[in-house]
C-alpha cells in the first residue's frame, strides 16, 4: 500500500521548498513573490522502507466565484481529500495569522491526519512563531528550515510514525508497550573505506554488505533488519561521505544525498572512525551534522587490532573528542575490530544507554529547582542595569531533550549563559553524550492562573 501526503498553508510559508527538499530534486518553481504554485504537484519519495506519494499544492486563501484562485483553492482541497496525511505550514517568523486560523479550522474539519509543521524556525526570530502555534491545537509542531535542511529528519520520523498507525499490517502499540516494541534506526556512516559495510555484517552474522578496500563500494542506504537480545533493529549502511569539493560524479552525489537522509531518518547514528587517521575534518564535520540534527551520537574507533598501546590511545581519543565537539559532551567511544567481530556488544551497550538519555524527560518540578541552584550559583548579567530574570523551566520535547526557560529578556541574555544552563543539565541529570536544545521565550509561568 502506497500512502500519499499533502502540503497545506497559506501562500509563501515554504510548502514548494519542503517539497523539493524531500523529494530531493529542485521540482517545483520557489521565489518570494507568493502564489508562484497553481497546480497541484506531485513525486515519490523513499520514506522508511517505503514509497510515499507527496503533493505540493497552492496555498490557501480566499478567493472569489469564478477566479483563478478558486480554482487553486479546488486543487488544494483535492489533495486534501485525496491524502493519508496532511503536512500543514505556518511561517515561524510571521507566525500564526488569521488566515493560519482560518484554514487550519478547514484542515481540522475534514478528519485527516495532521502534522503541524513551523518553517522559518531557525534562529531566535522564530521562536515566538513556534509557541504561538500550539493554539492551532494540532499538538506539538515540528519546527524546520526548509532551506537550511533543519528539522527535516524528526519531519520524517514523524511523518513515518503516522503511517504506521494508518497500516493495518503495522499494528498500534497497546497499553504498556514503548518504543522497545518498535525497531530502533541505527545509521552507520563514516568517511569511506572506515569499515561500515564490514561492521554491518559482523553484528548481522552473514556477508549481506559486499566489502573489500576498494573505497566507495556501497552506493545506496541499505537496510537490513536485525535483532540483538531481543531487540528489534534496522540497521541503515550508508555511503562514505567525502568532503562536497571532491564528490564531483553524479552517482557518488546521490550517494551522499542518500546517506544524509538515512542520517535524518535514523534515532541512533553510529560514526565510524578508522584508528590510523582518526578525528580528521571529515569526521568532525559529520558529528557535528549528526548533533544539528538532532540525532543521538555514538563514535566507534574500527580496526582497534591494529593498535599496540591501546589504554594510552583511547584516553587521547577521548580527550580529543570532549575538545573538538564540546556541543555534545560526554559522548560514548567505543574500540571495535569489524574485521575480528571484537568490540560489538559494548558498542550496542553504548547505543542503548546513549538511546535511553536521547528519550528522557525530566519533570517539571526537578527543573525548576534546578534552575533556582543555577541561578544561585552564577546570577544572569544585567545588561543595562537591568538584571534579567529567569522565571520558570519546562521540557516540551525528548528526542532530544528539548527545554524551555521563560524569562524577562531573552534576547538580552549572553550565549555563554545559556550554554552554563546546558553544561548544568547535562551534569545535574546525566544527559551526557546527547544533543540538548534550549529555548529562551519571554514570558510569565504559564501553569499561574492569570487575574
């Protein structure tokens, strides 16, 4: 069964740009000037182990009896009927309008599926577009940069997610099942020629991965299932990702656009580094793509046989690792030998462990205690004279472990601040290895009954 999704909002809020980025080819016409989409456009795209249909459509507004935009707006509500799922847009930085109001009311009428998706959220700008968007009464929103490839693997793992409940062959979890029911997305990638292929079969126990020394032998993201102690897996095995100026070929750039992707769709994301040149600016270039999108991180140091002094040699690594990617701390390193199958339940222990922190959620009333230490502790600037105030914290979001602090002027309050709360969470609720997004907003505690 092949399913299909469509793309709602109001013009110009980045529907034509989502498109293209997940279709993965520059098919339909995106400028600033709003209106620039009148048909209905439609592609394929690989979403999990599956083909899904995905529609661009006009943007919805009002429009008169006989007119060109009646016309659009006809095409629109097709692909709405038409749809398993509906993706509906807002701009984060013009945030939720009337017009948002107006047709997320339609979009909730006609009983379908919905993911409220923000665009634009990237930088402080949007935040406020993000928050405002809750009164949509969608449920959380997805916040994305369409342009800039932000958000874009938590979209699909939501999007997947969906479907899967609307499949009949893919039964709901019942009550007292989690997310260990389900196979946990395991991406291995690495620079080429690190031994991912090799990896692969060994957990796997057969040669489903064809290897050799050759670089480059694997193109395409391929999945195999897998399970370890009871658990289920899928493991993605990924091309080798280059530096962008040396992927000069066509089929070596699908490649990597495919590898990027099963990155994005992963939960946990495996780097693989060959111990003769570790570290290099390759690798630390993906762990920090693997951190920005959000994913749960854990590095593997292959071809550990070959090393001789092997206690003096982790400990450099390691301290290398906590220097050169100070934005995910704590991270889990593991030696392995692919080749000699050595090293592998210790790494599937890190990806658990690293896995569970990736989930956590924290209640509200420990992380206001928390804050109230921090604060205690280092008070926040006054810029001005002015002393900002740090007034409540939540967590809305795990995966990865999202937070909130409302205070009076977020856009006051230093960069270094916010990382000395982030260092904190981390050491306080052993959030270690894990990226931890943080979100200043203005505002009051929102749980106090306002007069």
């Amino acid at each position: 069964m092949s399913y299909t999704i469509a793309i709602l909002g109001r013009p110009n809020v980045g529907k034509s740009t989502l498109f293209n980025k997940l279709v993965g080819r520059r098919l339909a016409l995106v400028d600033d000037a709003p209106g620039l989409t009148r048909d209905r456009r439609m592609s394929d795209f690989e979403l999990g182990d599956q083909i899904v249909h995905i529609i661009d459509t006009a943007g919805l507004e009002e429009a008169l009896d006989g007119s060109i935009e009646e016309r659009m707006r006809d095409q629109t509500y097709a692909a709405m009927e038409e749809a398993d799922l509906v993706l509906f847009m807002i701009d984060a930085r013009a945030g939720v309008i009337p017009a948002d109001e107006t047709f997320a009311s339609i979009v909730r009428q006609s009983g379908k599926p919905v993911l409220l998706v923000v665009n634009k959220a990237e930088g402080r700008a949007g935040d406020l577009g993000y928050y405002e968007s809750y009164s949509l009464g969608f449920g959380d929103p997805i916040a994305i940069s369409a342009e800039h490839s932000e958000g874009i693997g938590e979209l699909l793992f939501q999007m997947d997610e969906v479907l899967k409940k609307r499949d009949p062959l893919i039964p709901d979890l019942e009550d007292g099942e989690s997310d260990e029911d389900r196979p946990l997305r395991i991406a291995i990638v690495g620079r080429p020629n690190a031994g991912k292929s090799t990896l692969i079969n060994a957990l796997i126990g057969e040669d489903r991965m064809i290897t050799g020394p050759e670089a480059g032998l694997t193109r395409d993201s391929i999945s195999v299932e897998l399970n370890y102690e009871g658990r289920d897996i899928r493991l993605f095995d990924t091309a080798g990702l280059r530096k962008r100026a040396r992927v000069k070929e066509r089929p070596e750039h699908l490649s990597v656009v495919d590898a990027l992707r099963a990155i994005r769709f992963a939960e946990v994301v495996v780097l693989l580094l060959d111990v003769n040149n570790p570290l290099e600016k390759q690798d630390l270039t993906i762990a920090d793509l693997v951190a920005r999108e959000g994913r749960a991180l854990v590095i593997a140091v292959n071809k550990w046989d070959l090393e001789t002094d092997k206690n003096a040699r982790i400990n450099k690594l390691r301290k290398e690792v906590t220097r050169l990617l100070p934005q995910v701390k704590g991270l889990a390193m593991v030696p392995v030998s692919a080749l000699a199958a050595r090293g592998l339940d210790k790494l599937m222990k890190a990806v658990f462990e690293t896995y569970e922190t990736w989930n956590k959620r924290l209640p509200t009333g420990k992380l206001n205690r928390f804050l109230d230490d921090t604060v205690q502790r280092h008070t926040p600037p006054a810029p001005g004279g002015r002393r900002i105030r740090l007034r409540y914290m939540t967590q809305p979001n795990a995966r990865p472990p999202t937070f909130i602090v409302f205070c009076s002027r977020p856009k006051d309050l230093p960069t270094s601040y916010s990382r000395y709360i982030v260092n904190g969470l981390r050491e306080t609720f052993d959030l270690q290895g894990v990226p931890i997004r943080l979100h200043m907003r203005k505002g009051k505690n929102p749980y106090v009954d306002k007069d």
